[in-house]
C-alpha cells in the first residue's frame, strides 16, 4: 500500500500556550488570561490559543491516515523547541516532509517514522520541531495499521515485540485549579488515579510548612472513602507540586523526608504519589536530588512514590534518569519525545530498568494525539497513562477512556 498524497489542516489544541517565563516574572491572573507583556519569542500575549496541525496521509486505495502536531502548554521553555503556530509549520511539511512519504510503501511504521523522527531542518542543522515529529510519527502509525488492516496497538506490538494489554491501563486525571469539585467528579467517574492539583505556589497552594497540601491530601483521602461506591476503589493519590516542597524546605532531605511521612500518614489507606517535588533547575542536579530524596524515603520505608517531571523531558533524559534510579516512576512527556517511536522506546526502557513508566504529555494535546497515545500505551503498558486533552476531568479522560474501551472489545470480538 502506497502514499499517494499528504494533506494538512490547522487546528486548535485542548489548552493554550502560556508564556512560562511570563508568569514565573510575576505577571497576575485577569480571569482566565494574565496582565502585562509576553517575554518568550513568538508568543503574541501571555495566554493564547493552542494550535495544532493535522496531517493526512491519502492511501492509494482510498483510505485517510491522521495524525495531528501539537506541542506542550509551555513551548519555548525549559530548552524546549519554540511556539509551534500552524502558519509557520505547514509549510515545513509540504516542502520538507511530503517529498519524503509520497510514493513510499508502507511496510513498516518502525522505519518511516525513525527517518521522520531524525530529519534536519536544512537552515539549522537541528531536528525538526518535536511537534511535527509528533504529529507526522502518528499519521504513520495510522497509515500502516490501515494499509495491514490492523489495529495501531498491533503495529506497534508486532513491530516491537511487545503483546496488546487485555485489560485497561489505569487513566490518571487532572483537576487544574478547581482542585476540589474536580475531584469529586474523578472519584463519580472511578478514576484510578487523581487528582494532579496543581500545587504551583507556596504561600497560596503548598504552605510554608507545607501545611495546605497535607490539609487537602486529608481533604482528599477523606472524600475518596465517602463518595465511593465500593470499598475496592481504592485510586492512587498523584499529586503535581511543581517543586514547591524542595522551595519550601529549602531542599533540606531531612526535612522534606519527614514531610514527605506526614503526607503519607495523610493519605493512607491510599498509595501517595508526589510528581516534581524539587526543581533545581539543572539536569544533572535534578537527577541527583531526586536520586537522593527517592534512596532516603525507600531507607525510611516511607510508601510515597517520587515522580520524576522536569529536566526529564526527551528520550535520552528519561534513559539518564531511569538508570540512575532517579524516581519511583518517570513522566513521559509525549509531544517532548518527538516522534511517538521515542514514547514507545521510553515506556520499554523504564519497564527494563524497573521504573515505574507515566506515559503522559499535555493538556495542550488534541483528540487524535490522545487517540494515538492510548495505542501505544495498550501495546507497552505503561502503570499509567495522561488523561488529556483539556485541564480537567471531562473531555480528556472520555476520549482516552473510550478509545481504550474499543480497543478491548474490538480484540475481544476477534477471538469469539
């Protein structure tokens, strides 16, 4: 089955593109946007609409392959690839990538999307912007599971000798700010894993002592156990606090050690997680002190799990982290990855080193980008996996939810 053309169409994401160096600077809310200057190139206002690219691969039998570019909320940050506008990146792929795919066989979505994943741009000498990486990497994937009349999971399986998980990979949710009817709208839906919460701020989210956070994990735990239905759901607590426990403790071990122990009593019965505890704004630095705090909870026997987030951001970061022990479980950021043959590589590698793989990514995301992740996740089984698009808990886990739902009774339908 051949390619016999490549189309693209702009589109919006789940989210918006927020100039982080903007807000760390101090710029204030004003509703749902922020006051005062962008600082970050490209960026028109603080906040702003997220766009995407779909990109559409025209088999030779008629069929219609897609996948869609999108990049994180905070592009251009972090040493992240700068603001990806639809405008300025479509013109890449009709003249840069469509000469590559028009015409090829699709054979295999290994190779083509390991050629995609390492183009140059020819002005740089750089690799393409990840989100195109990302986004034309999945409109492969599709292309091939149609060309073998096969499921996307199964390509993925068959090519990387992996087997389609036969039951559902836990969804972790995300409540954003309204951390609290969030909540109870995770805990109706059964969600496995919840909330994230969003403790970016010290005095206003955290504490000074921490003191908010162990307020609204007791909070959390306690509403768990009075709205649930059945005594076996017992979802894991995930908790994003953006660095702000190793801002409050001044990145003294001990005293976040002993933190980290109350949190745990607060949560109990339910497993604790804590995603980004620290961020010491250097990779290697990053690395060690989440290696130091992940040794000392496991020698206390505190039953928290450290999520490692910042300064994991590619492949070759997730490999640096997992083989030095540097977290209980590792985000996979998808659109950071690049290509979606990167997030497949990450999941297998963690599972080899006995990391805990979070195949996760952006509430910037669109549809299809979470329609295409949920593939990859059922073929290498993450522990768990982003609900997204959207910050929150509606749009985002119904579409991983059901994609993942038709998977299971679609392969199920085959063997009856």
């Amino acid at each position: 089955m051949k390619i016999v053309n490549v189309v693209c169409s702009k589109g919006r994401t789940g989210f918006y593109f927020d100039d982080q160096r903007a807000i760390k600077a101090g710029a204030q809310h004003d509703g749902f946007t922020y006051v005062g200057d962008p600082v970050t190139p490209g960026f028109h206002s603080i906040r702003q609409s997220g766009e995407a690219v779909s990109v559409m691969i025209l088999l030779e039998d008629g069929q219609v392959a897609y996948g869609d570019c999108a990049a994180v909320q905070y592009s251009g940050a972090g040493g992240r690839d700068p603001l990806f506008l639809a405008e300025d990146f479509i013109p890449v792929i009709e003249q840069e990538i469509k000469p590559r795919l028009v015409g090829r066989e699709l054979n295999s979505f290994r190779e083509i999307a390991e050629e995609i994943d390492s183009m140059k741009d020819a002005k740089t000498g750089k690799l393409i912007h990840t989100a195109l990486r990302y986004g034309v990497t999945q409109a492969i994937l599709d292309a091939v599971s149609k060309a073998k009349h096969k499921l996307m999971c199964e390509v993925v399986a068959e090519e990387y000798n992996t087997t389609v998980s036969e039951e559902e990979i836990n969804i972790f949710t995300q409540s954003g700010d309204n951390r609290y009817d969030n909540a109870d709208k995770m805990i109706i839906k059964g969600a496995q894993v919840l909330p994230h919460a969003l403790i970016n701020n010290v005095e206003e989210k955290l504490g000074k002592n921490g003191e908010l956070l162990l307020e609204y994990v007791t909070w959390l735990k306690d509403r768990v156990l009075s709205l649930r239905t059945s005594e076996s759901y017992n979802p894991v607590l995930h908790i994003d606090v953006y660095g702000t426990i190793g801002a409050a403790f001044n990145l003294d071990t001990e005293k976040m050690v002993s933190y980290f122990a109350k949190l745990e009593k607060a949560a109990a019965p339910l497993k604790l997680r804590i995603e980004g505890p620290m961020d010491v704004e250097d990779r290697e630095k990053q690395m060690l002190a989440l290696k130091e705090i992940t040794a000392r909870l496991h020698e206390e026997k505190i039953n928290v799990e450290v999520v490692a987030d910042e300064w994991c951001n590619t492949l070759e970061d997730i490999k640096y982290f997992a083989d030095n022990n540097a977290g209980d479980m590792l985000q996979i950021k998808t659109p950071d990855l690049g290509g979606i043959n990167n997030t497949i590589e990450a999941v297998l590698y963690c599972k080899e080193k006995g990391v805990g793989a979070y195949q996760g990514g952006t509430c910037n995301e669109t549809d299809r980008s979470a329609q295409v992740c949920v593939h990859l996740a059922m073929a290498t089984k993450p522990v768990q996996m982003l609900a997204k698009p959207g910050m929150g808990v509606d749009e985002g886990v119904m579409i991983v939810y059901n994609e993942m739902q038709r998977i299971l009774a679609v392969r199920q339908a085959r063997k009856a």
